[in-house]
C-alpha cells in the first residue's frame, strides 16, 4: 500500500542569498516536503522502524541548511533533496519546497520545488 508521509512548514535557520547583508545574518526559510513510500509494513507492524521517522528527518534538514551559506535557495532546495533520499532510499516519489518568506515585497516570498524522481 502506497502512502505519503510529509512535513509541512518547518522553519530552518539557514543563511541564504546573495546580498551581503543575507550573507552575514541567518534567516528563517519555511520547508515543505513529502515522501510517497510503500507504508503496509508500518500499517501492519504499526512499528516505527517500518517507516520514515520525521523526527529525525526534520533535525536532519535543519543540520542540513544550518552547514554553510548557499547563495540560492535552488541550492538549499537540492541538498535537502539529498538529505531526505539519504533518510528514505525506499521512496519512490519526493516532493520538497523551500519558501523564502519576506524576499520579495508584496508577496508572501518566492519558493523553489524540487522533485524526485
């Protein structure tokens, strides 16, 4: 039985872009991300060793933004795409966003999805 487990709207610490002042100073950006994955073992077992522990994949992501400075949030966007294939090689379908709230003036902010496959 396919299934899809995802984590809506975490908030990571992570310095992103190319202005200098964005350099220096961490922001907040806002990652939405969702794993479509074979769930009956976990149905069945209702064990969480049969599923992807979001737990841990959120401190994951936010270790993950937090390890250097990316001028770009499509660079941000592609390693935590690498983050969350690495924490569910399983997957056959992830989906992740990474929003940049108060980057662009009159608008909630831009955003970058990648996808895999």
């Amino acid at each position: 039985m396919k299934g899809t487990i995802g984590i809506e709207g975490l908030r990571v610490r992570c310095r992103v872009g190319v202005r200098p002042a964005e350099q220096r100073h961490p922001r907040t950006v806002v990652v939405d991300v969702s794993v479509q994955r074979d769930i009956e073992a976990a149905v069945g077992s209702d064990k969480l060793e049969e599923t992807l522990d979001y737990s841990d994949l959120s401190k994951r992501l936010r270790r993950a933004a937090a390890e250097r400075h990316y001028d770009l949030i499509e660079s941000i966007a592609g390693r935590l795409l690498e983050v969350v294939r690495e924490q569910a090689p399983e997957a056959v379908r992830i989906r992740l966003t990474v929003h940049k709230p108060g980057a662009v003036k009159r608008a909630r902010g831009p955003y970058v999805r990648v996808e895999y496959p």
